[in-house]
C-alpha cells in the first residue's frame, strides 16, 4: 500500500463527506453540480479500494481523519459555522459511499 494511494482515498472520502455535509446542511442549494461531485468522489473511491483492497482496513482511520478536512471544507464552501456540524461524523462508510442524491 502506497502512501500516495491513501492520501489520494482520503481525499475522494473528504470530498464525498464535504458535499453529503452541505447536502445535508442547506438543502435548498442542492443542485445538477452537486449530484455530480458526490457521484464522482464515490466512482473515484471505489475505484481506489478496487486498486488497493488492503486500504479497506484503514477506512475507519480515513474516514476520522477525513471528516475533519470535510468540516472545513464544507464550511468554507457553504459560508457556515464549522460548530454547526457534528463533532463525529456521522455518516457510516458504507452509507456515505452509498449515497444517492
């Protein structure tokens, strides 16, 4: 396992995350762009565990990890208080991944 790989799986997670957070938290600028960034980021995780099957066992870490960088930048994003969010993610990976918008 790369370490290029991992930093590049918890980036597509913090993506996801960043935009199930401002998909949640301002429903009414939910847009066609949105749909399209959370469909990508999921492809783009999957696609990177399917490459690198031995990151499933890092997931928890990654998704701890992610959600930080996912807060911030959902909050810079939709203009919110980053205090608005839940301190603990709080989506399971499996229904973050599984999302559909």
């Amino acid at each position: 396992m790369g370490k290029s790989e991992k930093r590049a799986l918890m980036s597509q997670i913090a993506r996801r995350l960043m935009h199930l957070l401002t998909w949640d938290f301002q429903p009414e600028r939910r847009s066609r762009s949105w749909r399209l960034t959370i469909a990508d980021a999921q492809t783009k995780v999957l696609r990177l565990l399917d490459d690198n099957p031995s990151l499933k066992a890092t997931l928890p870490e990654l998704m701890a990890a992610a959600y930080i960088d996912a807060c911030r930048g959902a909050a810079i994003e939709a203009e919110l208080d980053l205090e608005i969010f839940p301190q603990v993610c709080p989506y399971l990976y499996e229904d973050a991944i599984t999302f559909q918008p």
